[in-house]
C-alpha cells in the first residue's frame, strides 16, 4: 500500500516535472489515498475469501483467530471502497477546477477498470485461482496506479507515464510468473498456474522474456523521446538488476529472482523519475 500510495505521485511528477501547483499537489493527494483505500479495500476482500484455508495456514489472523468477526471486516472493507470512491470524485472535482482542459474522465475510467479487476481477481471468475490470468490481472493494476498518477495531473498518455506503466507491468508479469514456480508444490490441487501447465523451466523462460520486453520499453522513451539518450544512463541500475537473472533463474534460485525483478521494477521507475527531474 504504500508502494502505491508512492507511485501516484510519481506518476504525476513523470508528467508535471517540477512545475507543481497547489491544486496539482491537492488532486495528487487525494488521489494517493484513493489508491491506498482501494487496495486495503482489496486485500480485506481476499481475506474475507480466504478465510477457511487462512484457519489452517494462517491461524493467528485476525479473522481465523476469531478477534474481527465476518460481519466486521465486512463493513470495513465497504468503508474502504466508499472511500476510496469518495476521494476519487474529490480529486476529479479538483481536477475539473484546476485543469478544466484536462480529460475528466480518464481517472475515472482507470479506477473503474481497477476495481472490475480487482472483482474478477478475487471472485467471478476468480482470476486469482487461474495462474497466468490472474498474473496479468495484478500486473496490468500495477501499471495503472502510474498511469492513474498521470490522469490526476491532465495528461494519463504522456509518453514516459506510459512507459513506466508498460515497464512496471511487464517485470511485475515475470515476477509474478516466477512466485508461481516458487509456489509450485503448496499451489497443487488450489490453483492452476502456468508452471503447472508448461513446467518450471519454461515458465521461467517466459517469465525472463516478459522481464526483457519490459527493458526494451524502459528504452524507447530514451530513444523515441521526450528523454535525452544519455540519460538511460540513470536506469543503469534497473538495467542490470532484471538482466542478471538469467543465471539465478537457471540455477531455480526464484525467491531471489523475484526479489530481483522487484527492486529492477522499482529502480526503472524511479529512473524515470530522476531522467524527467534532471
């Protein structure tokens, strides 16, 4: 949650540079704790889902335990959703005030398609229970706060917003995909991953050619624009953390490689932050 309440603002900044205003910093905050309150919002669902296998997994929770009844968590998480929403149409109507030529409605398209995600996730269909699905569900969220961020300044298709919505979407897959062979064997009989379907090797090949489409997009604003080429010199970081997992990949050294792709995803987009302040 507060990777997300973080990456709003930085979606914003992708876009704003250094040129903040009142207003900006005002829909950017409300807009932050949107995100925050959604994915609370998100995580109380999947507890409430969870519940029964949480009493043999997780029993000292606090709804397997038994210290927050259903009926509890249950108006919590309504409470979560509401305001979310609320400070979702607070921050549009900021928006509207301050940036009357930005388009309104994308902020409120992009938290919609969220939350019919975060539905399906959880419940019908449940994408969570279907491997690769379910993967490209959480990962194209992960892109969407950027882009999110973007939205609440005027301007969700500016290209570097863009790109580091597609980058974190991306390496997100490849280590989402690489959780899954890690989980391979608690996962049998609950879900039905891609691991289980092509096996461990390959799904790691897959997750590895997702990690490096996600470079080769991390590339193009420097060489397309708006950034200057030399700048890319600022994701060098990012770069080399997601390109090295080659050889941990090979060695089946998962949880390292999904710690890897994550710090790689987070040193690309601050990356991109540093190239747009710079």
């Amino acid at each position: 949650m507060v990777l997300g309440a973080a990456t709003v603002p930085l979606g914003a900044t992708m876009v704003l540079g250094e040129a903040w205003t009142s207003e900006s910093i005002t829909v950017t905050a409300l807009y932050a704790t949107s995100v925050v309150a959604f994915m609370a919002a998100g995580n109380a669902m999947n507890d409430l889902r969870d519940v029964e296998v949480d009493r043999v997994v997780h029993p000292h929770r606090p709804l397997p335990s038994g210290r927050v009844s259903r009926p509890v968590a249950a108006r919590f998480t309504a409470g979560l959703w509401l305001l979310s929403l609320l400070t979702l149409v607070l921050g549009t109507a900021g928006l509207a005030t301050g940036m009357p030529d930005a388009p309104m409605l994308a902020p409120v398209v992009i938290w919609v398609l969220a939350a019919v995600l975060m539905m399906t996730y959880d419940h019908g269909p449940a994408l969570k229970d279907r491997g690769l699905s379910g993967n490209l569900a959480i990962s194209v969220l992960v892109g969407a706060v950027v882009l999110f961020g973007a939205a609440g300044v005027g301007s969700w298709a500016h290209p570097v917003a863009l790109a580091a919505a597609a980058v974190a979407a991306l390496v997100n897959l490849a280590r989402e995909i690489v959780k899954d062979v890690h989980d391979l064997e608690g996962d049998e009989g609950h879900r039905s991953t891609l691991p289980m379907v092509i096996g461990a090797e390959r799904a790691r090949m897959v997750a590895y050619v997702c990690a490096l489409l996600g470079l080769v997009v991390l590339y193009l604003p420097y060489w397309r624009g708006p950034l200057a080429f030399s700048q890319i010199l600022l994701q060098a970081p990012a770069i080399l953390l997601i390109i090295t997992t080659n050889g941990p990949l090979y060695q089946g050294q998962d949880a390292v490689v999904a710690s890897r792709f994550r710090l790689g995803m987070l040193a690309g987009l601050f990356g991109f932050l540093g190239s747009v302040l710079l």
